[in-house]
C-alpha cells in the first residue's frame, strides 16, 4: 500500500497563516510609514518653509518700512521680521531669503542661520551662514552651480551689502567639526582654498551640505564685500 503523507493539524495551519499574515501587515505598514516619512521630508517640509520664508520677508520689509502692526507672531513665526534677506542673482531675479540669528533646527527651517559670534553684515570680519540645500526650502540647493565672481547680496534696515565669491564651493568639502570655515580669517590648515589671508577684511562665508542625502560633511564658499549702499532716510 502506498505511504500516505499525513496533514498538518488543522489549528497549526491556521495559527501558521497569522503569524505570517500579521508579520507581513506590521512590514508592509513599516514601509508605509517609512515613505510616508521621506515624503514628507523631501516634500513636505519645503511646503511649509516657502510659506513661513514668504511671510517672514514680507514682514521683515513692512518693518523696516515702518508699517503699522509689523509686530507680534503667528505660526511660529516672529512678526518682527529677520536681521537680513539675502539675494544671490545666479539663483534667479526672484530669489529671497531671510537671515535670522543663530544656526537652531527652527532657524534653519525658516531659511539662513546667522553663526553666533560672527561678524555682522558689511562690518569687519566673517559674515558666516548656514541653510539647508535638501528639505526646509532648499535654500542652498543649488550651491555647486555658484562661481567666483558671482554675487551675495544682503539687505537689511540701514544698507545692502554687496559681496563677491572668491571660491568655487565645489572645492572645498570639509567634515561638520571643520569650524575653522567660520573663524573671522578663516585659514585653510590642509592649503587648500581660503580667504586671502590679509586682516582687516569683510567676508561672507556660506556653508551647506556636500551631499544631498548625507549631512556629516560640509559644502564652503568664501566671498569679501565689494559694495556698501546705505539706504536713504
């Protein structure tokens, strides 16, 4: 007589299928939650920064207009207005950022963060900034396309400052600890790119991410003032 092959027990197939089934929900809602989240970041995030550096530059300039009610917060945002915009023409004629003090999460999710400790715009030493170049309005996006040559140019209450690049940001990569890049001369240790090394001088350095999807290494360009034009009144 053949040999018969017997059946699991009914309950252990069953009991089998749902772990299975419910291992494979817990994943598949894992994954979901996974995209959900890099959604957000990469799509997300700048949605909400446009609004909030929209209504922070608007509100910076009826500031310094004077304009009643420029005073105050709504949504996270301070009414009073940031300490600078900030212009780079190679990124279009439509091009404006604010500038707020500090390098926070929250300031950088608004736009530029000023380093503390670093010179004020138009004044003796490094202007040092920071933004993102992925996510929270990709303010610095576009970064590798910048020149020597090319423009900075910030505003603020009393003048606009004009400053140009001396580096070209895609060659000089440093890693996130390389804090020398925001010294008020700053002085390449490894030779590499630099400011001219002359005191004295007004520089504007910016600084982002290298890497698109990695954040451990920095992307720095170094430009020096060429144009002070005070505002009248």
């Amino acid at each position: 007589m053949a040999q018969q092959t017997l059946a699991p027990p009914p309950g252990r197939s069953r009991r089998g299928r749902g772990v299975t089934f419910w291992v494979g929900l817990a994943l598949l809602v894992a994954g979901l939650a996974l995209l959900g989240y890099v959604g957000w970041q990469l799509f997300g995030t700048n949605v909400v920064a446009h609004q909030k550096q929209q209504q922070l530059v608007q509100q910076t300039e009826r500031a310094w207009r004077g304009d009643a009610g420029a005073s105050g917060s709504a949504k996270g945002v301070e009414l009073h207005g940031a300490e600078a915009l900030i212009r780079i023409p190679r990124f279009g004629r439509d091009y404006v950022m604010p500038v707020q003090d500090g390098v926070s999460d929250r300031v950088l999710a608004e736009g530029f963060g000023h380093f503390r400790g670093s010179a004020q715009p138009g004044r003796v030493g490094n202007f040092a900034l920071a933004a993102h170049r992925v996510t929270h309005g990709e303010p610095l996006r576009n970064m590798p396309d910048l020149r020597p040559g090319d423009r900075v140019v910030v505003q603020t209450k009393d003048a606009d400052y004009t400053y140009r690049l001396d580096t070209d940001p895609n060659d000089l990569v440093v890693g996130f600890h390389d804090v020398w890049v925001v010294d008020p001369l700053p002085k390449n240790p490894r030779g590499g790119p630099e400011p001219a090394q002359r005191p004295g001088q007004k520089l504007i350095t910016l600084t982002t991410c290298a890497e698109l999807f990695h954040t451990d290494n920095r992307m720095i360009a170094f430009g020096h003032l060429v144009n002070t034009t005070r505002h009248a009144g």
